[in-house]
C-alpha cells in the first residue's frame, strides 16, 4: 500500500493496519487520529511519540499479540493475521538446533513467569542461538530495566512492520 492509500483509508480500516504492526489498542488509535501523514518519516515519528506515551497496560497488550520465540504452532493459530510477518521475522529459529529450541522454549517460560509477558524481541536478522543469548542475559534484568528493553524492541518490531505495510 501506498502512503497516499494509507491516507484515505476508513477510520476502522486504518486502526486495523495499524493494529497488525503494533497490537496495541490506544496506540493504534491515536496514530490512526493523526491522519494524514505527509510522509512515512512523519508517520514513525509520531508513532514513536505515541508509544513511549503509553502506558505500561497499552505495553502488555502489545506484548500479547507476539508469538513466543520459536512458537511454529503459535503463529499458525492464534496469530494468523501477523504469521507471515512474524514467522519472517522469527527465521533464525527454523534452522535451529533442536536442543537450541527446548532451552529457549525452556528459558522463555522461566522469562514469562518472572516478568509477567513473553521475551520481546526484535528478532529480524537473528539466529536462534543469538536470540538465546540475550534471554539468558536479559532474563537477569530487574522488572524495571526489562521493561525498557522489550518496550524499546517493540517499537523496532514496529517500524519493521511499518516498513512491511509499505512495501
């Protein structure tokens, strides 16, 4: 699609555009508000400035709409408006050691106990084993600093799928 597409379509069309790149309800909305873009640069910027104004509820909703890492069946089922582009951004993890898989199958549900969301991660480019090394380190952060991290790789996997609605 087009920007200029983008620009003119419906105020529900908009929202659920928006919505396959963030799943979050108020950003989605805010951002659809904002319409017309005169550029896509305008467009990011004021995505940007919406999503770090929301708050820690708009984050964990956003969260919910991810498969966990490596999850096949997940992006088969329950996200199947994104699986394309989230199983693009996941490929690392399909040429995966298998035991590479069970220890972050393993690691990613130690990491959602202990902070209450999956692992975020903007996975574009990343093997499995890379993906694996930083929730074994990020898995040791306090809920305070993880909480800006996967915020922040959120809004990486945003832009990502900005691009990807634009393509």
């Amino acid at each position: 699609m087009t920007l200029e597409q983008f620009n003119t379509l419906s105020a529900s069309q908009l929202k659920e555009e928006l919505f396959k790149c963030c799943g979050s309800t108020t950003w989605a909305e805010k951002l659809a508000d904002k319409v017309p873009f005169p550029s896509i640069v305008a467009l990011k910027h004021e995505s940007n400035r919406i999503w770090f104004g929301c708050d820690e509820k708009d984050w964990m909703e956003a969260f919910t709409h991810h498969p966990k890492i490596g999850d096949v069946e997940s992006l088969e089922k329950k996200f199947a408006s994104t699986a394309n582009w989230a199983s693009g951004e996941q490929s690392g993890v399909n040429v995966a050691d298998k035991n590479v898989l069970i220890e972050l199958k393993d690691l990613n549900d130690s990491y959602e106990r202990k902070f209450g969301y999956i692992f975020i991660v903007c996975a574009t480019g990343k093997s499995a084993a890379e993906m694996l090394g930083l929730l074994k380190k990020r898995i040791n952060n306090d809920p305070e600093e993880e909480i800006e991290i996967a915020v922040n790789e959120q809004n990486k996997i945003t832009h990502i799928r900005l691009d990807k609605l634009f393509a």
